[in-house]
C-alpha cells in the first residue's frame, strides 16, 4: 500500500503511532529496544528514570504497537514491535546523522 492510498482512519493511526513516539523519553526507550529486548529495569537504569516512569511509557509505547512485550517470570521485557518499526527508527536515525542541520536551515528560495 501506497502513503497515499491510506484512509482516513488509517492517517489518524499513524499520526498517533508517530506522536507517541514524537516523546524524546520514548524515542530512546525505542532505540534501546531495538535489537534485544530490555527489561524495564534496565531502561531506567539506562536512562536514569523511575520503573514506574518507564512502565507509564511504555504502555503508550505499545498502545501504539511500537514496541512489542514479552513476560519472562517476573520481569517485562520489550522490543521492537516489528521489522517495520525497527527500519524506520533507524532510517530516521542514520538520516539525521547523515544531514547536519545547517543544510535545512534555510528554507528553499522561491522565483
């Protein structure tokens, strides 16, 4: 399916997958799910933040089928929802490592 084919309904969900993960605390518990999956502790010792701060987060995070969890005992560990997800966080990520900001200050002069 084409960007352009999408219903109505479909770009609300997608303007909402992407503004729960618009959040800067939630972009990198993304990121650091990625790969493997990380279980809330070491999130919140990752990024200094409270158990109960990443959990909050998380449920969005799902909620938003960005990330995927999985129960193992005790603990939750998440990761990313899918292939999908996975490229286009790192897609994002390498595109603004590639272009330093400077190029798109100025907006493109019109004639």
């Amino acid at each position: 399916m084409q960007a352009s084919e999408l219903s109505d309904d479909q770009v609300a969900e997608l303007v909402e997958m992407f503004r729960q993960m618009g959040d800067p605390t939630r972009l990198k518990i993304i990121a650091a799910c990625l790969r493997v999956p990380m279980c809330v502790s070491d999130i919140a010792a990752k990024y200094g933040l409270s158990q109960t701060l990443v959990s909050h987060h998380l449920r969005f995070l799902r909620a938003a089928r960005g990330l995927r969890a999985d129960r193992r005992g005790k603990q939750i560990f998440c990761v990313a929802a899918d292939e999908h997800v996975k490229r286009v966080i790192s897609d994002m990520a390498e595109h603004v490592c590639e272009h330093p900001p400077s190029e798109f200050d100025e907006p493109p002069k019109e004639e």
